[in-house]
C-alpha cells in the first residue's frame, strides 16, 4: 500500500471542521454599512409550509381583462411555477380554475422573513417584470431594448471606485439585442439610459462607452450601496422568467399554519445533536481509529448536504427543507454510517489473519469498496427517479398531486445529495485520512483498529 502524508490527516480533518462550522453558522461580513453574506448558514434555510407555515393568495387578471382564455391562464401559471422553482421553491403547490380565472397558490415563508406578512410575499409573484431600457430617464423615453431580447440574467457583484463591493445585475443579451444596444448605447453615449421593470424605473447609469459585446450590468437597489445580494437575485429571476400575458390582482390572501412549528424544528436539531453524540461515542468504542475517522467523515457528508439546502454561496437561492427532505438526509447519514461500518469490520477481519496493519488497511478498503457502491447506486438511480418523475415538472401531479409532488422531490433531492457526499466524503476523505493517521507511530497499534493485541 502506498502509505499517505501524515500531515495529510490534519489538512482534510481541518477542512472538514471548516465546512461543518460555516455551513451551520454561515459566515457574514460587513463593508460599511453594507451586510455581505460571504456563506449561507442553517438559518438560511427556506424551511417548508410543514415546518414554519407559509402564504395562501388567490390571483385574478387586473380588471382590464373582461375573460382569459385558457392558453392564458396556463402562462400564468407556468411563469409562477417557474419563479417559484427559480428561487428553489418545491414546496408549494398551484391550482389554476379555468372555468373562474383564478389561480390559488400555496408557498412557504421566505427563510429571513420576520414580520410575516402575506401582502409583501405575495408581490414578487403577481409582477409581470416586463423590463425595458428606454433613452433618458423619462417613461415616454425611446425604447432602445426590452426584457424579450434578453437572454440571461443573473446576480453577480463587483468593486466600485472606491474598493466596496456592491451587488448587480449581469445580462446577456441576444444578437438582436446586442445590435440593439450597441446602436443605443453610442446614441446616448455620456447621457442616461434608464432601466424600468413595468412602470417603475430601477435604475438610470449614464453610458460612459459603447458596449458592444451585449453584456451589460444593471446596478441600483433600495439602499444608498446599490442592491443587496436578495434584490440583484430576485430581480435576475424576474428578468428570466418574463411578463404574464396580463397584469394580476389578488382577490384573497392569507397565512397557513404548520402543521409542525417551530417547537419541533428546535426539538430536531437537539435531536440531531444528541443523535450525532452517540454515533461518535459508538463508533470510537467498537472501531477505536477508524469510528474516530468515520465520524469525521459524517460530518464532513452532513455539511455537504446542509450546503445544498442553505445556498451556501449568496448568489444562490435556499433550498426549500421539508419533513420529507430531512427525512431524505437522514437517510443518507445513515448510509454513511454503514458504508464505514462495512470498512471497519473488513480492517478487523484482516488483522486477524495475523497481517500487517498497513496491508489490512489496503485489502479492508478494497474488499469494502464494491459493497458501498452497489448499495449507494442503488439508492441514486430511486432518488433521480423521484426527482425527475415529481421534480418541477411534476409529470405525476394529475395522479398524486401538486403538493405529494413536491414532498416526495424534496425526499429525492436530500437522499441524492447526501450519497453523493458519501461517496466524497466516507468513501474518499475516510479512506485518505486513514491510511494517513495509520502512519503515525503512536497509532500503530493493531488493536487500534479492531486486531488483537500484540505478543
């Protein structure tokens, strides 16, 4: 066996400790007065309606609209089912009634919504974000671009003059578009070019050069430092998705109760901990170095699959966490236990053949390697089948329903993630760290692994 770095321990042992303490605290700094969230920790988290309760709101065509057709009512609800699933929204669930034109939809609250109120959250949804860059910065202005010849929008941040980072928003326009702005930014080169979403202008730079390439950057926001990392993300999604054939008003709105609160999710997470406790103790007492190392591992897995929900980097959205979708993640935790249960009592039975630690480390591995994978494939090929059979295209929801649809995604998405971290973290990172602690000169001995005791 080709024996590891010792140090090589310490490094991975020390990144895992990294990510397990920034994927559950998240990291934030400030620029002035300006919050930057660096890392999405736990409290980013966009918990389910099951978990924190959420948003009930009834939407109708403006009154300018005497009768939708049906083609239409169907727009509407695939744009709110795409803004929704933009801000990775699955637990939610959307009614359309064809026959009335109305369209009930149900969401959960945001993850750093205080005051819980059902108007603002309902907002975002209702815009028809019909985006259009106009001469000047008057309403009547000449209307250089819109919102149809662009073909990317996503939130992005960059330094300013005076070295602060502020958020924006890059888009990428289509060839069209690109003429377009090209013709209209020599136009109105040295003067403004204002930007509205609907009626409202959000932002107004003065063009300092043409731009060519049909790239360009939208800066602004509610705060006197431009946008916050929310606004420059929740606008790119409103760009990408596009206007409603029609403006919406809301006839009814309300909020829906959890049907677990937030008792329980405490009790949870002290569940959690409790649960993590015993592992490590049970671990180290039947495996001694590697339960040590397996515990290690775990967190390392548990963080990943906490990364995957929180949008562990701000220009991503969190991932809606459900009961289901905890239970997914448990799951997985579960079989990164096995997987280096099965390691370890291959390491034993090798050392009782009487042969030398580092060659029973390598055969206990090999041996060990091809049960982990044919039980983890198979659990990744059931858990991409429930994400793509009742993932946002909810190809069953005629059959199960919106809201069973969207349950049993969550279930898939954390069980998928989670054995996907176990292949990264208990099946590579164990491994290395392993084989690199085994070649420290205190821990040797074979009955630090499960062998005998030496003669």
């Amino acid at each position: 066996m080709k024996r590891i770095g010792k140090p090589v321990f310490f490094i991975v042992a020390a990144l895992i400790l990294f990510l397990t303490f920034s994927s559950v605290m998240g990291i934030y700094g400030e620029n002035g007065d300006f919050t930057i969230t660096y890392v999405k920790g736990i409290n980013d988290i966009r918990w389910g309606i099951d978990i924190k309760g959420g948003v009930e709101a009834v939407f109708a065509p403006s009154d300018d609209v005497s009768d939708a057709t049906d083609e239409e009512m169907s727009a509407v609800k695939a744009i709110i089912d795409m803004r929704l699933v933009q801000n990775n929204v699955t637990d939610y669930e959307i009614f359309p009634d064809y026959s009335n034109d109305r369209i009930t939809v149900r969401f959960p609250w945001k993850s750093d919504e205080a005051d819980y109120d059902p108007g603002a959250a309902i907002t975002e949804l209702a815009a028809t974000a019909k985006l259009i860059f106009r001469g000047g910065s008057s309403a009547d202005g000449e209307e250089i671009v819109s919102g149809d010849d662009v073909v990317s929008a996503k939130a992005a941040y960059q330094q300013t003059s005076d070295n602060k980072l502020e958020y924006v928003v890059q888009l990428t326009f289509s060839e069209e578009g690109k003429k377009k702005f090209a013709e209209g930014t020599e136009k109105y080169q040295k003067q403004q070019i204002s930007i509205w979403m609907d009626d409202q202008m959000i932002s107004a730079p003065t063009v300092q050069k043409v731009i060519p390439d049909g790239i360009a950057i939208i800066s602004g926001g509610s705060t006197s430092d431009g946008f916050t990392a929310e606004e420059a993300t929740d606008l790119a999604n409103k760009i990408t998705a596009g206007a409603l054939p029609f403006s919406l008003k809301v006839e009814s709105y309300g909020t829906i109760s959890p049907s677990l609160g937030t008792y329980a999710l405490t009790a949870m997470g002290i569940a959690a901990v409790v649960a993590l406790s015993l592992i490590f103790v049970f671990m180290c007492i039947m495996y001694k170095v590697p339960g040590f190392v397996a515990f290690l591992a775990l967190l390392g897995q548990l963080s990943i699959s906490v990364m995957a929900v929180s949008g562990y980097f701000p220009v991503f959205n969190s991932f809606t966490m459900t009961i289901p979708g905890i239970a997914g993640m448990i799951l997985s935790i579960g079989m990164g236990v096995d997987a280096n249960i099965i390691t370890a009592e291959r390491i034993k039975d090798e050392l009782w053949t009487g042969k030398t630690l580092d060659g029973c480390i390598n055969n206990g591995t090999k041996s060990s390697l091809s049960a982990i994978i044919d039980g983890n494939i198979t659990i990744i090929i059931v858990a991409v089948i429930l994400i793509l059979v009742f993932g946002p295209a909810n190809i069953f929801s005629a059959i199960f329903g919106v809201s069973t649809t969207g349950l049993i995604y969550a279930f898939g998405y954390t069980l998928l993630v989670g054995v996907i971290a176990n292949f990264i973290m208990g099946v590579g990172a164990s491994r290395l760290m392993l084989r690199s602690v085994s070649g420290l000169k205190f821990l040797r001995n074979p009955r630090l692994y499960g062998g005998k005791k030496k003669s």
